[in-house]
C-alpha cells in the first residue's frame, strides 16, 4: 500500500497560460513536463455502496495500460488530501478482484453479489502535464496540471487542476511552494477529488449547506494533535460552504461559511496558552477581516429575509415597507457581492494555503515559554476540562448582574457564551453523551436569546443606513424600530429563566 499525500488546486482555464509563464515553476523544476491523456472509469453500485465509505475504485488507461486504483477513505485538509492507495495492474478494463482481495477493503469485494452490482458511473478524460519540482532544498513533489472533464451520463464538468504529490519531504512545503505559485497565477484551494466531483455531477446538483462536525478527538491525544484536528474541522467546515456561498442564493451557505470562521477564531482563543498569539497575529487579522465581510452579508440576510420579512406580514398594505424592501435589497445585494468576492480572491486561497501551512510544520511551537510546553505535554482530555472550566467561569463572570445589563454588557455576554458553546462542541467526543447533550442545550438556549437580542440591535444600526425622505418609508422604519424594542423586551423576559437554568447546571467536566 501506498499513502498518496497531494495539495490539490483548481485552476481557470483562461489562467493556464500564466502557469506556463511562471518563474516559480521553471526555477524549481527538476525534469522536463510529459505529457500523456489520461482515461479513467470509476465504478461503484447503483446505491453508491463504495462511495457511502468513502473509497473510490477506478479503471485508468495509460499509453495503452490498464491500471486498477482503490482509494481508501482519507482526509482532505485545506486541499491537502491524503488517503490509502492500492494499485494492481489488469490485463484490460475488467476489475482485477484478485487484487483487491488483498486490500484492507478485502471483506466488501468478498461478496459475490456485491461485486456483480460494480458498474461503469462516471468517467474522467483529461490531458496530463507532469513534472518533479523542488519544493524545498533536496525534497521533491510531482506536479501534475490536468485538463480535460467529467463525464456521467448526459452530464459534464471540466477539469482544470493541478495536484502536488509529495515525494521526499514535509507536508508543510507543499503548502508553501503553492503559496508561492500563487504570487504568479491565480488558484483555488480544491478539497473536492475527481472521484466526489463525479459522484457530485450524477446528483445533479450541489451539496447541501454542510454543518459543523464534531472534531474526531481521543482524551489521550496530546494537546498540539487535538489543537490541529480541531482547526483542521473548522476549515472543512468553512471550504465546505464557500463554493455555495460564491455561487448559490441559499443563505444557509453564507451562514454556516461564517459560522466556520467564528469556530476558528475560537479555537486560536481557547488554545491561546499553547498558540502564542504572535506566532499567528497576521493569519488572525486575515480570518477576521474574511469574517467581518461574511458577517455584513449574513446580518442583511437575516435582516431581509426574518426581520423585514415577518414585519411586511403583518403590515400587508403598508406602502412604506415596499420603499423599504427595495432599499434593504440593494443593501443587500452589495453586501453579498462583498462576501462573494472575499472567497473567489487569491488572498482566501492564501489564508487556507497559509493555515495550512502553520498547522502541518506546528511552528508556533517554536515560540512556547516553559509554562505553554508543560501545558502542552497534557493529554487533550486533562487540557480540555481545564478549558472548559474557564470559559464557564468567564460566562459567569459577565452575566453576574444579568439583570442590570445594557445591550454593550448583553453583546459581551453573548460572545462568552458562544465561546463556551464552541468549546463544549469542539470537546463532545472526550465525555458522556447525555451530559454533554444537556449541559450544551442550556447553553444553546442562552446564546439563542441573546442572539435575538443583538438582532434587534443590529436591526436598529442596518436602518440608520437606509435614507428617504418619503412619509411611508419613515413610518415603515418607526415601526421597524418599534418591532425591533418589542422583541428586546420579550428577549428579555424569556433571558431571565433561560440564565437561571444555565446557572443551576451543573459542570459535566
């Protein structure tokens, strides 16, 4: 078995000549580029049986060689992919069942059933451009610049890629030289493998907008190995709904995008100890800059499509909310474009490429004082209950004279919970089901009323930016305003008992 390990990156069309020009690449070549069309057909059962496990089975001919691939089920990391790959020769395109007998996968082809309901599902042609580069001083990556399509069924989509497989050296440099290639030709982190792109293109549309998982922790874990699995979930998270947030009218896309970005910036908080703040102070301006313009289109959604939405249902007829509307579209829609064109930029792919970086080499470790190294050598469970007791303390902290906050006091408040929530979400894996599940709900009812409450503010602040001068509009915007003081009230009212609940929950940790 070989363990393939490639960044993948997708690349315009209209930008492979730029890749050509490209001084990077020449300095760093080591052989000269080959080129050979690639013809590959993958199967798997009507019901999708391999793909449900994450593997990929295809046929590939080159020069006339039939090759057999299985890919196992791996992981995709900022566009770094690794996974199982098991090859085996075959004397034409008929699945060599022998070899697959030999694989970990050997037990799902051991069925003679199974293996009759394998079919042709999809079929990938591209042109292929490789070359070895040096990456680094003395380590090597084969680069491959793919160009061709998808085919499944009636449908097709194109490929345009390039795929670095590293050779001889450190995960950290793919990154790296990728950063670098971006200075010269515009790309796209990829996480998508041509295998999910077909199974993609024979669903006919786009995936769903994609939640937040919970991280795949073991309490024995050491602290530098649970910090990076859980970043490594808040980019999956967030490149999971970038495309649909680029692409789709679905809000739900932006929103979880955002909510991808809130998780990250919490974890650098919650692992502050152990990950120095200046080792990653540019990288954090970067993630929250992405996450203020994300933020500016969420609040116009929420705004357009709950808060005016609602208030227009119950005032039908009032022509001022029709003034209104159209006004908070516009607002609206620049806000989204903003959004869209922070995640089609090359400084987003940068961000990934960058993170990346940071978490596959761990170099912020090199500016740990002793108190953070001893920290460190903890086990993420011991480090973990340590976490959560103080985020619990800190929420406690700023709701202490609950009654007698304003909205500044109630928005902070927020903040401290939300953090905890993460931080409770981020941990799950390392305690009790049960206790976790109850625990979280309170905390998710509080952060769930205070959430409303900053609607309401933040609907006050998105008004001042709509002008007119009309009797109508200004009469819809007064009772906006009015909607607005009468959710905080109600808020308000339901906080008490939801704080008291929370308060009176014991810790689980």
């Amino acid at each position: 078995m070989a363990t393939e390990t490639e960044l993948k990156l997708a690349v315009a069309p209209a930008d492979l000549s730029r890749l050509a020009k490209s001084t990077l690449l020449a300095a760093a070549s080591r052989s000269k580029p080959t080129l050979r069309t690639v013809y590959s057909v993958y199967y798997d059962t009507p019901e999708r049986d391999l793909a449900r496990r994450g593997m990929a089975l295809r046929l590939r001919k080159v020069a006339g060689r039939w090759v057999q691939t299985l890919k196992t089920a791996g992981t995709a990391q900022a566009g770094l992919h690794s996974r199982g790959e098991f090859e085996a020769s075959t004397a034409a395109q008929l699945l060599n069942f022998v070899a697959l007998a030999a694989t970990p996968a050997q037990e799902v082809f051991a069925d003679p059933q199974f293996r009759a309901r394998l079919q042709p599902l999809f079929v990938t042609e591209f042109k292929r451009s490789t070359r070895m580069v040096e990456i680094a001083p003395d380590e090597l990556a084969e680069l491959c610049v793919d160009r061709g399509k998808i085919t499944g069924g009636a449908q097709q989509d194109p490929i345009s890629e390039i795929e670095l497989e590293l050779k001889q050296g450190e995960p950290a440099h793919l990154f790296d030289f990728a950063r670098r290639l971006l200075t010269e030709v515009p790309l796209k982190v990829e996480n998508a493998s041509k295998a999910e792109r077909g199974y993609a293109l024979l669903a006919g549309d786009r995936s769903a907008p994609s939640k937040a998982q919970a991280p795949a922790l073991d309490a024995a874990m050491q602290v530098p190995e649970a910090f990076r699995t859980i970043v490594w979930e808040c980019l999956r998270h967030l490149q999971a709904n970038d495309g649909g947030a680029i692409a789709s009218e679905d809000v739900e896309y932006v929103h979880q995008a955002r909510v991808a970005i809130r998780r990250l910036r919490s974890a650098f908080h919650l692992f502050r100890k152990v990950v120095p703040k200046t080792a990653v102070v540019e990288l954090l301006e970067t993630v929250k800059t992405l996450g203020t313009s994300l933020g500016g289109a969420r609040d116009w959604d929420v705004f357009v499509t709950e808060t005016l939405a609602n208030a227009m249902q119950a005032f039908p007829d009032h022509a001022g909310f029709a003034l209104l509307s159209r006004r908070a579209q516009r607002a609206r829609t620049a806000a989204r474009r903003q959004a869209r064109a922070s995640l089609a930029t090359p400084s987003y792919a940068g961000l990934l490429l960058d993170l990346g970086a940071q978490l596959a080499s761990q170099s912020w470790r090199l500016a740990l004082d002793n108190e953070a190294r001893a920290l460190e050598s903890m086990t993420i469970g011991a480090f973990a209950a340590t976490i959560l007791d103080a985020q619990w303390r800190r929420v406690r902290r700023a709701g202490k004279h609950h009654r007698d906050l304003g909205p500044t006091e109630l928005h902070a408040l927020r903040i401290e919970v939300k953090k905890l929530r993460y931080a409770i979400e981020f941990f799950q894996a390392l305690h009790p089901r049960k206790a976790v599940s109850s625990f979280l709900d309170h905390a998710a009812e509080l952060q769930e009323i205070l959430g409303a409450l900053n609607d309401a503010t933040i609907t006050s602040h998105l008004l001042d930016t709509l002008t007119g001068a009309d009797r109508s509009f200004v009469e819809a915007v007064g009772i906006l305003r009015g909607w607005g003081a009468a959710r905080v009230h109600d808020g308000k009212t339901h906080f008490e008992g939801a704080w008291e609940r929370f308060d009176a929950a014991e810790p689980y940790w």
